[in-house]
C-alpha cells in the first residue's frame, strides 16, 4: 500500500571521485544477487554537482538535465544576463520565483 519514494539528492560535493558520471541511481539491490531487488518503491537519485563543469551532454534530453543542474549549482550567483542564455522557460520562472523568495528578509531567515 506504500507509495513509490524517489529521493533526488543534489551534492555540492563529490561522493565518488574515481568516477567521472555526474548521475547515479541506486535502489534496494542484494549485494550477491543484484538481480534482486527488495523493491521497486525505493530509488535515490545523486547529482553532483561539482563534475558538472568537466561534462557537456549535446543531445536535447541531456542537455535540458543539464541545465537544470547548472541552474541548481549557480543559482545563488547569477544575474539576469546569465539566466538569459537557459534555453528552458521554465528555469526562468524558477529564478523570477527565487528571485521574489530572497527579497524577503523573513523568508529568506
């Protein structure tokens, strides 16, 4: 009766450095058998951020990720003339409502 769980989990760290993916996804797996898994109600998704600026994804798919991730990693230090080059409408709006969220003293406390 439990409802799937993804947690999505954005690190301004490293976790796995001798790997160069940015993007991992684990789930409940035996760890002789990894065949099996417990559930499929559990998935954790990890993003670091930090690899990002050694990537660069071409295709649209991973290119919309991507700009997500930057946006997430940059967010707190760009200007309008930056959030101009996302090509998501979307970010815009994530920045605009940001933007609103940070010139509140109470709310950003």
């Amino acid at each position: 009766m439990l409802k799937p769980v993804i947690g999505i989990h954005f690190l301004g760290y490293e976790i796995f450095p001798e790997n160069d993916d940015f993007r991992f996804r684990s789930d409940l797996r035996d760890v002789r058998h990894p065949k099996l898994s417990l559930t499929d109600h559990l998935t954790l998704h990890i993003f670091e951020l930090p690899k990002l600026e050694r990537k660069a994804y071409p295709g649209r798919k991973e290119r919309k990720l991507f700009e997500w991730l930057y946006f997430f990693n940059h967010a707190h230090d760009e200007d309008e003339t930056m959030i101009a080059h996302y090509t998501n409408p979307v970010i815009h709006k994530a920045h605009e409502s940001l933007r609103q969220l940070s010139a509140d003293e109470d709310t950003r406390r």
